[in-house]
C-alpha cells in the first residue's frame, strides 16, 4: 500500500473511515461543505500562481470570478452542511473573503520563483513504504526552497502543533529525495486568519521515525482486520456517516414513515431496555438509601442481624485500607526487595499487546495456551440530543 498523510491522518480520526475509504474504495456517500469551499479556494489559488507563471497577473475580480463559476459547476445534491445554522452561501462568502484578504496581501505575487503548483511527489520512507502526497506551491526564494500549504480551517494551530506538523515535514523530505535539496522552509497560510506561519529545520529525518511508527499500526490493523469506528467531533462532517455502524440505524429511521418508525425492531428494543434500565437506577437509589438506613439502626440498636418477615439482614462490620500515593508505596517496596510479592498480573494489558502483536512471536504462541479469545458485547446509554 503507498500512503499519504491524509490516509495516516485518516486513520488515527477513524479507522472504520480509513478501511473505506482507502482499502474498500468506497466513493464517498456525501460530501461536506468544508471540504467543499477548501477545494475551490485551492483551485483558485493554483489559477491565480499559474497565470503568474505566464506573466499575467490576475485581477481580483477575475479570480472572484473564477472561484464562484466553480462553485457552481462544481456544486451538487451530495454537498451537505453540518452545522444547520449556517448555509451553503455562508461558505461560499468565507471563501471569497479568504481570497479577497489573500490577494490584498500578496499581491503583486512576485516573492521568489515558482517552482511547482499542485506538485504530485511520491518518494520512500524505507525500503518498503513509499508516501504520496500533493504540496500546493513550491517557491524558490535566495536558493532556499519553500513548501506552501493552504489552510481553510477555522481552527488556527499553535506553535507546538505547528512543530509537531508532520505533514509539510513529509513535503520536506520529498523535495529532498527528488531534488536533494536541504535548504527547505514550510510555510501554513491560515486563509481564515490571513496568517502566514514559517518554519525551518536543519533536518526533517525525524519525522520519517514518526510517519512510520504510525504506519506500523495502520499495518497492524490490516493484519488483524480490525477497522473500529471511532466516534468524535469529527463524525458529523464525515462522508460515510450513512454508512456506518454508529449512525446508520438512525437513517434507516429517516427513511421509514413516522408510523413505521414506532413499530421498528431496533427502535422498539432501545426503548425498552432503557425503561428497564431507569427502573433498576432507580431501585438501585432506594436500595442504597435503604442500606443506609438499616445500618444507622443496628448502630443505634447495638445489632448485627435484623428480622423481616421472611428475609433477615446482617450487618458486618470491617475496616479497609485504601491507599493514595501510590508511586511512594513502590518506591519503599522496592527498597524492601518486597515490590514483586504485591505486583498483580495486568491480564487486560497482556491482552491488547498480544492483539497488537506487541510481545515477540514466540512469547505469543506459548501464551496461545492460556486464553481462548471470544466475542465481547457490552451495552452502553447514550442521551439523544434533538434540536426542537
């Protein structure tokens, strides 16, 4: 498999989406309008670069222009806005504004040599895994190369995120394979900001370590075919949310008529389970309350066994240790040599690192003989929040 970052990125946000989109080759059910509105600025950005190349520069209505002819042509049924109160021309006027602030800031466009627009760089990080990936624009600037990456997010990073960025670092080491080049700085533009963000490495070597930790585990999860949804913020912007196993059942419901929907297995067995639950929460606060109740009157009455009608309680009493400050109990322990006598055998955590294939094979199939792996189902509540 050839990766890229938005593959890596994909899955760390959602496996279930990764295993769609990029192993299944599922087109996407719907698309968001964030993407959307992204996609045309960065066409329009491209055009604006691209006439420049041939000594023309575009006026700033001609680039509104070609973004909003675009927008139009590009717009259909599967665009759809997550965030109810705000519509698809809200989106379409961001995008104008971050191409009107980009120009009144850049213009006459003339900072260093273009090298590249929308440059398709495919390169190894080893032996076995290559990355893909597209850099917006490449400038020369005084022999120093520059990796440019538009931004249409709302969400402006900070500087640690800026550090931590792997995405134009893995840019960086492209130009460096393809070029050998290693005066490299990548510049964010933030458009929703009108912010420009430099930074500057003498290496990018450590983000290959990175990239191919995290590809280690997307190797993992293919191994195993274990592809969980994840559920986040970012579920209601995704394209396969129809699809998937978190959310399909409530379009299902969509789809039937509001007399059907009463009569639906699922629908039905919910309801009930959750009457049931409310029931037992509450019998659970009556029995407490009740608990407490019969043990302030054997205190008061001296007893240790009270008599009903059919049923007798007894109370016994015991004193339990509980201990804070853990990491200082080890270290006197340890300085005893008595640490390994109270050290429990952590089962869920040998569990998840045999699935992870974390212990050595060989550890592995000793073990084989000390577990059976079976399904687990457990059930959880959730409240549904309904806009009225």
């Amino acid at each position: 498999m050839i990766y890229s970052y938005s593959a890596i990125s994909s899955f760390e946000n959602c496996p279930l989406k990764f295993k769609y989109a990029y192993i299944d080759k599922i087109e996407p059910i719907r698309r968001n309008i964030e993407a959307f509105m992204g996609n045309r600025v960065h066409e329009a950005l491209e055009k604006l670069y691209r006439d420049k190349l041939y000594e023309k520069v575009c006026s700033l209505t001609e680039l509104l222009n070609f973004y909003n002819e675009r927008w139009e042509k590009e717009m259909s049924s599967l665009i759809f806005v997550a965030k109810e109160e705000y519509s698809i021309e809200n989106y379409r006027k961001m995008g104008e504004r971050y191409l009107i602030d980009y120009y009144n800031t850049y213009k006459p466009f003339d900072d260093g040599r273009i090298i590249a627009l929308e440059k398709r760089v495919f390169f190894p990080l080893d032996e076995k895994h290559w990355v893909s990936g597209i850099i917006d624009r490449i400038n020369e600037v005084n022999g120093v190369y520059e990796v440019h990456d538009y931004k249409t997010s709302l969400y402006l990073p900070t500087k640690k995120e800026i550090e931590n960025d792997c995405q134009l670092a893995l840019y960086a080491l492209a130009l460096d394979y393809l070029y050998d080049i290693k005066e490299i700085e990548l510049v964010w533009h933030f458009l929703a900001f009108n912010k420009e963000v430099r930074l500057k490495k003498r290496s990018y070597e450590g983000v290959r370590r990175e990239i191919l930790k995290r590809i280690e585990k997307i190797e993992i999860a293919m191994e195993n075919n274990e592809f969980p949804p994840k559920e986040s913020s970012l579920c209601p912007y995704c394209e396969y949310q129809p699809i998937c196993p978190l959310f399909r059942h409530e379009y299902m419901l969509e789809e039937m008529k509001a007399e059907e929907v009463g009569e639906e297995e699922g629908y039905k067995l919910v309801n009930e389970y959750w009457q049931v639950v409310a029931k037992i929460e509450e019998l659970k606060a009556i029995q407490e309350d009740l608990k407490n109740k019969l043990i302030e009157y054997a205190k008061k009455n001296n007893l240790q066994c009270i008599y009903g009608a059919e049923k007798a309680i007894t109370i016994k009493k015991s004193r339990n240790l509980y201990f804070n400050k853990k990491s200082k109990i080890e270290g006197l322990l340890k300085k005893e040599g008595l640490y390994e006598k109270y050290v429990r055998l952590d089962t869920w955590k040998l569990a998840e690192d045999i699935k992870n294939k974390v212990l050595p094979a060989h550890l592995i199939e000793k073990l084989k003989e000390f577990f059976e792996e079976k399904e687990n189902y457990r059930i959880y509540i959730k409240s549904l929040e309904r806009e009225e």
